[in-house]
C-alpha cells in the first residue's frame, strides 16, 4: 500500500505524517502530493489518474466532500473521482478537523493510523471513509451515503 496525501493537507503536516508511516512496520511509502507532482494546484482529475495502479494507492485529503457549483468547477471532487477510479479514501469531516491547524490534523491522522491500515486492507477499490471526531475522540467510519 502507498499513501498520497492530498495538498489539502499543510506541506508540515504531510511531513509530519510521511515520518510517521516510515516508522510502521513494516514502513509505508507516503507523499505528500506537491512533492510527487513538482507543482501546487493541478485539478484533482488529472493528479489521481497517476497514481497506478489504483489498487496500490490510498489517499488521505482533508477536502471535506462538498460538491457545490464552485467546486465543481474546477472539475468532479475528489470524493467522485476515487471511487470511480479504484482509488480507496480517507476524508477529514467536520469543520473542527478540516479547520483545525496541521498540528491538529497530523495528531488526528497519525492516531487513526492503524485503523486507516485496516480499513484500507479490507476495503474494496474504491471505498471511502470519513476520519472526523466523535464525542472527546476520533473515528475512522464508512463514507456516509448520504453525501454523494
């Protein structure tokens, strides 16, 4: 499995995390979007089409999900473009993660790690899940169907 954070995700945070997961055993190989691309702002259609194959990748964003117009018209959101593509994700929810500071946001993903590898492992192509606090703690949890 590899992980691609989303730039959506502070480059410090995306550092901090891709030292996390070297310390996994055995180490993930994580990145950080704009290092893997050598650019900022490429539209997301385009950037998941390089990651192959699919099967190989997850991605963790903290793009919350919204498909408004004003999204949309950059092109399809990240949360519609994986699952057509095979690609597993892991979205921040809730406005206090994907407002929270990049200390935040790291303390966040780094504690769900071996959730996120659970649920990645057993997960079919495509599938998404939300990261998003619950109650005083964090919760890995299926993509509510409710907002596609």
């Amino acid at each position: 499995m590899k992980v691609m954070l989303d730039e959506c995700i502070t480059r410090k945070c995306a550092h901090v995390i891709i030292e996390f997961w070297k310390l996994h055993s055995p180490p993930v190989e994580a990145q950080f979007l704009v290092d893997f691309l050598g650019a900022q702002g490429a539209l997301d259609c385009d950037w998941c089409e390089l990651l192959t194959p699919p099967s190989d990748w997850i991605v963790i964003s903290s793009d919350c999900g919204k498909s408004g117009p004003r999204i949309h018209a950059k092109g399809p959101p990240l949360h519609l473009i994986l699952p057509k593509i095979g690609i597993t994700g892991f979205f921040l929810g809730g406005k206090t993660l994907t407002q929270a500071t990049g200390a935040e946001r790291a303390r966040a993903i780094i504690s769900k790690v071996p959730e996120i590898m659970r649920a990645a492992q057993s997960a079919a192509a495509g599938e998404r899940f939300k990261i998003k606090r619950v109650g005083g703690g964090i919760a890995v949890e299926p993509w509510p169907t409710s907002q596609d």
